[in-house]
C-alpha cells in the first residue's frame, strides 16, 4: 500500500504549495486582464438639444459630450457630424465655438462640451428631423461615434 508510505505532513504541504501556485497564477492572470482593461481607451459621445445663451439672448443648438471613461487623459483632434446623404463624409467645424472644451484635453474621468447652432448645422446641409451621428476624433487617429439619434420630430 503506497499510500501508507506518505508522510501526511508532506501530503498536507503538497496539497498547501499546489493551492499557493494556482491562487498565485489566478491573481497573475487577473492583473493581466486588469492592467490591459485600465490602459484601452474609452470614449463616449452623445448629442443632445440645448439653447446658448448669450446674456438675454438664446439660439438652440445640438451639444456634442464626450466623455472620456479611460484612466488615462486623451485629446479630442475635432469633433463633427456624419453626412446624411449616405456618403460616408463628414461635416466639422473649423472654429470651436467660444466656451467650448472640445477640441482639446479631456482628463481621465471627465468631459469636454462643444456646440452647433442652428444655423451651423443648416449651412452644413444637416437636418435635425432626420437620424444624426456624432463623432470624435482623438489626436492618436482612434474614432468614437455617437448612437444614431433623432434630435426632432418632422
């Protein structure tokens, strides 16, 4: 009889050191997955409806947020919209409007806001009755877009 012959302190350190080795390659893995999941850059875009105002004065306009989920900073290159007419082009603006913080940094965990008038949107052949998607663009060439949102009923 083999089993006899094992010292059962030794079986029991065997059983401890086999249980070590696998919490010890588990912990590993999970800091693996961990680390790569912190470093992946997490970008959401939204629009929405709001007004400007400008002291007594206001004009609507559709927001873009973007709100950066990374750990780490990113730095949003331009900001726009996709063409409706099925091209696959988009429309940007050159300027951001004053008092918006986007384009530029987004810190990790936080968020950057810019705007489209009316009219801006207008001039650009975009209608707001009809489904729009944003899109950011980060320095780095990565995009993030928006869900496909009407912002008005026709």
């Amino acid at each position: 009889m083999l089993a006899a012959n094992v010292d059962p302190l030794a079986l029991y350190g065997a059983v401890v050191a086999s249980a070590g080795i696998l919490l010890a390659l588990g912990s590993l893995l999970w800091q693996m997955v961990t680390w790569q999941a912190d470093r992946r850059t997490k970008v959401r875009v939204e629009i929405s409806l709001g007004l400007i105002t400008f002291g007594s004065r206001s004009q609507e306009a559709v927001f873009i947020t973007v709100t950066n989920q990374s750990q780490h900073g990113v730095t949003i290159g331009s900001v726009g919209f996709e063409m409706q007419n099925g091209g696959g082009n988009w429309a940007v603006l050159p300027l951001a409007p004053n008092g918006s913080t986007i384009p530029g940094p987004v810190a990790a965990r936080d968020s950057g806001t810019t705007w489209w008038l009316f009219s801006d949107l207008r001039a650009a052949h975009l209608d707001i009755t009809k489904p729009l998607v944003a899109r950011a663009l980060l320095t780095g060439g990565e995009r993030f877009l928006s869900k496909r949102k009407t912002l008005l009923k026709g």
